[in-house]
C-alpha cells in the first residue's frame, strides 16, 4: 500500500496544523529570605516555574509548608535553591530566621482546579 506524506510547513503557516516548536517558557521567581521577613512576601506563579530562594538572612534556613506538605533542606548563609513548582506547593510557608517569618506562594486561578 503506497502512503503521500505531506509537509506540515506550509499548512503551519496555514494555521492548520497545531505545532508548538518549543515548549513554553517557564518563569524563574526569586524569594530573598532575609532576617525579618521574605522579599517578596507573596509571589504568584504557575506550575512548572521556579523559585529560587536565596538565603542572606544571616543564619541557616529551613522553609516548611504551613501544612507539611513540603520543606526545603537547611540552607546556609548566602545559599540558593531553585525548586520547581508542584500544585502541592500552593499556600503559605515559613521559616525561622531572627523570628518566625511568613510567606505565600499563589498559583494563577486556572491551574487550582486543575
């Protein structure tokens, strides 16, 4: 049995072929852990971005899911950790530095019943 293939190119161009030539773009937040508090306190994202908590509080940090669900390794003085965003990973968190600090991880509206 003969078989015609046909070149996606043009009917791309058409718009009649779905085509993604690369995945989309995941965005990169930062949260400063600082000595009083988190920078920015509250960050909204979607799943698959990062977080990179940078630690210059002065001290070793641990963050900890305010229910659990997740905590971070202690980080020393002037470490990072980048962590990809998992939907169990929405809500608030806290952490000890001079003094119990607390923030907020958000994700957007159409991905918390997803």
């Amino acid at each position: 049995m003969f078989r015609k293939f046909v070149s996606l190119v043009p009917l791309l161009f058409l718009g009649w072929v779905p085509f993604s030539a690369s995945p989309a773009l995941a965005d990169e937040h930062v949260v400063i852990i600082l000595g009083s508090a988190y920078f920015p306190e509250k960050t909204t994202l979607e799943q698959g971005d990062t977080v990179r908590f940078v630690n210059v509080s002065g001290e070793d940090h641990i963050v900890v899911h305010k229910e659990g669900l997740w905590a971070t390794h202690k980080m020393a003085e002037g470490e990072e950790l980048l962590v990809t965003v998992e939907a169990n990973m929405a809500g608030a968190f806290f952490g000890h530095a001079k003094k119990r600090i607390e923030g907020r991880l958000d994700l957007l509206d159409d991905q918390l019943t997803n």
